[in-house]
C-alpha cells in the first residue's frame, strides 16, 4: 500500500491501519511510505535509500545503530508523533 492514508485525518489514519493489522492475520502486508510513526508496528522494516536497501529490522533495531537511516528519518519526524 503506497500512502494509503494520504488523504485521511490522523484520526481516520489510525483507524485503517489498526483495521489493516487487524485482518492482515498471516498474510504479508507491504506499506510503503515516509511517515515512519506507525512503522513501530511492523514486524519488518526495510529502508530504501537512492534505490537501495540500506537497513532491515524492528524499530527498535534500527533506532540502535546510530548513524542509521532509519533513525535519522525517525528522529527527524518524532515531534509529529508524541
């Protein structure tokens, strides 16, 4: 799902994620997109940079490694999510 919430209120994106997770059971589920504050749920994050997987791991993975992308993206966005 490429920016499925684009368009949504943050209240109405929260509510089609947890629905999304929700019904996903087993299956493998792909969202793609830059807003990294729900990316906390997933079990897998991969990063692309300029075309490249540069990171794969949990959140609290990628937050470990401390010139990351991932945490640099993250750190970058966390005001708009806490």
């Amino acid at each position: 799902m490429d920016e499925p919430t684009a368009y949504l209120d943050p209240l109405a994106e929260i509510a089609l994620y947890d629905f999304i997770f929700s019904i996903s059971g087993n299956r493998l589920v792909f969202f793609i997109s830059h807003r990294l504050g729900f990316a906390r749920k997933a079990d897998r994050i991969i990063v692309v940079d300029d075309g490249y997987i540069k990171e794969i791991g949990t959140h609290t993975e990628l937050m470990a490694h401390q010139n990351g992308v991932y945490k640099r993206m993250f750190e970058s966005q966390k005001e708009w999510f806490q």
